[in-house]
C-alpha cells in the first residue's frame, strides 16, 4: 500500500482506489479469519479457561473483526501522508494508558496472562478511536468488496511471503511463555518474566509507531533512485540507530529505579535485570528498517521470512537449551540474541548488498550494542550519583558524534520533523 502511494506519487484519484481494494480485502477475509481463531480458540484454550472462555474469545476476535482493519489502514494513511507527529502523538497515548492498565490488571487485580489479552484489546480499540474519524468520515476511504482475479494474484505474489514474516513475532512474543509452563519454572518467576517482558512490549509498540512514521521518508529517498539519496537513506539510518541506542542505554541504566516507581510489589521488583536483557535486544530497530525498507521497495518481499522468522526459531532452540540450565534469565537471553538476528542478519545477505552498495557497518553498530547493553547491566545496581554521571559522559559521547555528523544529519531532521 506504502509502496503504490509513492509509486502514484500521491495521486488521490489512483492511490485511493487502490487501498480501497485492499481495505475490501481485509474487511472480507476478517471473517473467515475470526472463524479460524475461534476454532482453534475452542479447541486448544478452552479447557484451561472453563468459564471465562466467551469473554476470552469477545477479547481475542472483536478487535479482529471490527477494529484491526480500520487501524491497519489508518496507520498506512498517516505513514504515506508523512505525518508523523499525528503517529507519534496515538502511540505515546495509547502507550502510557497501556502501561497504568496493565500494571493495575497484574499488581492490582492479579489477573496475570489476563492482563496481556484485555491490554490488547484496549489498544486496539483506542486505536479505532484514533483513525476511525478521520478515514472513514473525512477521507471517506471506504472499502471496495470485490476485486479482479489478475490484481488479486499480483496482491498475493508480494503479500504472501510477508506472513511468515509478521508473525514471526509470535515466536519471539509467545513461545518463551509457552516453553517456561513446559519445563514446569515456578510460577512466580514466569510472572516476573511476563512483567520484565511488558517493557519491552512498550519498546516494540514504540519502535513500530516510529517505524511506521520514517518508513515514507526512505521511500521518498529510494524514489529519487540516485546515489546521493541511498547515501541519505544510510545517514538516516545512523542518525537513527545512534538516538535508540542512546535511550535504550538510559532506559536499562535507570530501570530498577523505574520499577520501583511502576510496583511495590517486592516479588516483580526482583525482575529488573531481566528487563535490561530483553529492551536492549530493541535497539536493533533501524539497522532492520534499512535492510526492509530497501527489499521491500524493491518488492523483494520473499527475503523477509529468511531474516525474521530464521530469528524466531532461533529464539524458540535457544529456549529450548537455555531454560533448562538458566530459567527466566536464559529465556530472556534468547530473546535478546533473537531480536539481534533479526535487526542485523539483513544486513549481510546478498539480496541486500545486490541492490544497496551503502556500508552500514552492522558489526559496529551490533557491538556498540553490546558493549552499552552489558555496561546497564553491570552497572544496574550502583548508586544514583554515578548513573547521572554516566548520563551525562553517554550524553556528550552522542552529542559529539552527531556534531560532527550534523552536515549529513540536517536535511535528515527537517525530513522528520
């Protein structure tokens, strides 16, 4: 869809027909699709929920049938229309009414894995409420139930291969949950897992808002299909990498004192290094949208399940050989070397250098990662003084770099602001 708007160079009269079509698409397979998860809904989960099986399945499907849609298109829309701030403003909303109900469902009500199921569904609908105006009412874009066989296929041949791609992140998200209740850890650790793990939830919602909202601007680069400009896209790209690296490192150095804010509970406080593992594995996020951005403008869309779904079988042997010996902290591990994959295999595979001859240097940039990510976690416990003044050094080392890059970086920050 991004990629017809720039290719009709934001034509109305050509573009809006088009995700009309696609809209339709999406409206007509909600149904069967719900159906699908209501089977395996009945079979497979409702003998471990007897008697809250009907509000699990009203949690689980309404979003898919009446919100999932709308939200999908609506996010292209603002992408397209490169309108980040809009973006930015429903993911920081959405976001922080996120995290106070998940922590009042987990602290509060004790509703554990309840609390995964009924923040989903309140994102999604608060996302609705967000989009549904102004696509359905101002833009009038309202979907076209039929389409031509020929343009149909066309769909599937690049949409396809984007499924084992996208949920991919089930592997990443799910099987760690699914695989510490197989070799029977205890209980309490899973929930200090799941409560570490809701950070970097957080970060992957925030990632996804942001990549949505820079995505357009590669495009727009890519478009020029000259050097200088791929130069530009490599440029954003740093610019990028070295601000996540940045916050990550003082989210992870500040976390237990964000726990201690977030709970008094002294059996979730306890999950805090866990955290640290798992947000730092996040900041892979704009090493992997250069490789995807640049493949799929392309349409070389059947390179994407290599990367990502590669990183979520990873992650599940990983599991399977860590939890056994290390518990919570081994699934955490395997998460983090999973997401790495993912945001830097990309990077080196021949379908990727065939098309972009820009040297992003991934092995830096992966151990510049590292070496920030193991001084957060070593340093997670020293006093406050000496995290301010790590704050400050990290600080200046940022601001240094992007002084002294600021020729390459100017045009890139009136593009994104």
């Amino acid at each position: 869809m991004v990629n017809y708007f720039f290719k009709a160079k934001g034509d109305e009269k050509k573009w809006k027909p088009f995700w009309q079509k696609i809209f339709g698409l999406l409206i007509l397979w909600s149904l069967p699709y719900a159906l699908l998860l209501f089977t395996v809904l009945y079979f497979f989960v409702k003998k471990h929920i007897e008697g809250h099986f009907i509000f699990f399945v009203l949690l689980t499907i309404l979003p898919v049938l009446f919100f999932d849609s709308v939200n999908m298109i609506g996010m292209r829309y603002y992408q397209s229309q490169q309108k980040p701030k809009y973006l930015f403003m429903v993911a920081v909303v959405t976001g922080i009414i996120a995290i106070f109900v998940n922590y009042y469902c987990i602290v509060h009500l004790k509703l554990h894995y309840w609390s995964f199921f009924i923040t989903n569904f309140l994102i999604a609908f608060l996302n609705f409420l967000f989009f549904a105006y102004p696509l359905l009412f101002k833009l009038k874009l309202y979907p076209i139930l039929g389409v031509k066989k020929n343009q149909l296929k066309n769909f599937l041949k690049i949409s396809l291969p984007i499924i084992p791609h996208n949920y991919s992140a089930y592997l990443l998200n799910a099987s760690d949950r699914v695989l510490l209740d197989l070799f029977k850890i205890n209980p309490q650790q899973i929930g200090q897992y799941n409560f570490a793990y809701a950070m970097g939830s957080y970060a992957e919602a925030a990632g996804n808002a942001l990549g949505l909202a820079v995505g357009p601007i590669y495009l727009n680069l890519y478009a020029k299909r000259e050097q200088e400009f791929y130069q530009y896209a490599k440029y954003l790209t740093f610019f990028l990498q070295t601000i996540f690296i940045f916050f990550t490192f003082m989210i992870c150095l500040w976390i237990k004192e964000i726990f201690n804010l977030l709970t008094n509970n002294s059996e979730l406080l306890v999950a805090y290094p866990l955290a640290i593992v798992i947000l730092m594995g996040y900041a892979y996020r704009p090493m992997y949208w250069a490789c995807i951005n640049r493949l799929g403008f392309e349409d070389r869309t059947g390179q994407f399940w290599k990367i990502s779904f590669t990183g979520g079988l990873i992650n599940v042997v990983l599991n399977l050989i860590l939890i056994p010996f290390m518990g919570v902290m081994g699934s955490a591990i395997a998460t983090f070397i999973g997401l790495l994959f993912i945001g830097f295999y990309g990077l080196y595979t021949s379908s990727f250098k065939g098309i972009d001859k820009q040297k992003y240097y991934p092995h830096v940039w992966l151990t510049l990662i590292l070496i920030t990510g193991s001084i957060a976690y070593f340093l997670r416990d020293t006093a406050v003084l000496h995290k301010i003044i790590i704050n400050v050094i990290a600080l200046c080392i940022t601001a240094m770099y992007l002084y002294r890059n600021k020729k390459h970086f100017h045009f890139l920050i009136k593009q994104i602001t």
